[in-house]
C-alpha cells in the first residue's frame, strides 16, 4: 500500500502571497490531518478533516484553511504568508472503522517564506 | 486540557545499551498513547501505540512501551540501542471515543536520541 504522499515537497514564497498544499491520504483512509512543525513551537495541530468536514481546528489564524474532497484527498491552503509561516507542514491519514488508530504521516512540504 | 512533556531534549547512550526516552502525560478521558520517530528532512515514522489492554506494547524495530496510568507515563525502551536508532523522538496523545477517529494529537517537543558506536 503506498503512504501518505505530499505536493510539493518543497516550497519558497514571499510575503504576502498564497500558497496551496496537498496531501493523498493512503488508499482506505478517510481521516487526514495537517500539522505545522518548526523548531520554536515543535508540532501543532492545524485541522482535521473527515467525510469532507472539518471536524477539528487547531489554534491558528484564518489565514490557514482547508478542505477535503470526496475522494479523501485534502488541501490546505495559507493566505497572505507572514515569514513565521516558514515551516514543515505535515499531512497525516487514518483509518476510523472501529478506531482510533494510529496516523501515519507524509514526508511533509517544507515552506519557507522570504 | 490534553498536553505531553518529554523531560529530556536529549538523549546519549552507546550502541548495545538500554535505552529510556522518557514522556508523561495528561489527559482527560481514557489516554491513547503513541511514539513516533523522525529522522532528519523526513515525517515522523509510527513506532507504537496503547490504546487498551496490556500496560507493556511491543513496536517496530524492537521498541516497546511502558504504559503506567498511576505515573501518567509512557516511556519508550529498547533493550540493545543501535546507532541507527539516532533520531529525532516524539511522544503524543489523544483523547478520542471508541469508533471516533483520534482528531488532534497532542506531541510533546521531541527527545533527540544520539547512539555513538
């Protein structure tokens, strides 16, 4: 079974613009959430999406925001970028019958925002 | 509130030693319990997981993990350490109900674990 794949896997931007990152889920899992990891806050809870809704939210500003499609398949989109968005973005999915279980995680896109 | 600390930001031990990442918790609600490894420009890797049942698990790569509620701890072991151990560790939680996915995990802020030959 393949894993969590993320496009792209590396990113740089300036100030002020958007960016959209996406995240495939693997294959049966209906659960994906996104995660920003830098050195100063370790790993924080973005939002996570399931059956297309957005079930829970982490403590970040509006300017972060996604979506799931019906095919599981997710994006999370940042608005306006600031440098201190310049992180590891983190996508992960699992599976829910009968759960919780475990979330497995992509390699990750590393943003950096100059 | 759901939080994580792993007391150690780093951990040295020589190859075929023991070796303790350390992590407690709080939690409100029965405890789900995981350890994740990360290596350097990649994701974090599942090692193991409690989610009920015996207190000792058993992971990838001969990890286990104590699961200890009276100690709010759930430290991860390993009886023989390898230098290829060398990473980047992160203890989490969830609180979830049965059936329900985990929605957010709480991660504490990493153990840098260092095997020297």
């Amino acid at each position: 079974k393949a894993g969590v794949t993320q496009t792209p896997r590396y990113l740089i931007k300036t100030r002020g613009q958007q960016v959209t990152l996406s995240c495939s889920p693997i294959s049966g899992h209906r659960s994906v959430s996104w995660y920003q990891q830098t050195p100063g806050q370790g790993l924080q809870f973005l939002f996570e999406y399931f059956s297309e809704t957005q079930r829970n939210k982490g403590n970040f500003p509006g300017r972060f925001s996604g979506r799931q499609f019906s095919n599981s398949r997710s994006e999370m989109n940042v608005s306006t970028l600031e440098l201190g968005d310049s992180a590891l973005y983190l996508c992960a999915s699992s599976s829910t019958s009968g759960g919780p279980y475990e979330q497995y995680f992509g390699p990750g896109t590393r943003l950096t925002v100059t | 509130a759901q939080s994580v600390a792993q007391p150690e930001d780093q951990v040295n031990v020589a190859e075929g030693n023991p070796l303790t990442v350390k992590c407690t918790y709080s939690v409100s609600g029965n405890p789900y319990l995981f350890w994740y490894v990360q290596y350097p420009n990649r994701g974090l890797q599942f090692l193991l997981k409690y989610i009920t049942g015996d207190n000792l698990v058993k992971g990838s790569y001969g990890f286990e993990a104590e699961f200890n509620k009276s100690q709010t701890s759930f430290h991860l072991k390993k009886p023989s350490a390898l230098v290829s151990d060398s990473a980047l560790y992160f203890c989490a939680v969830s609180s979830a109900d049965r059936g329900s996915t985990l929605g957010r995990l709480y991660f504490g802020r990493g153990t840098q674990l260092t095997v020297w030959p």
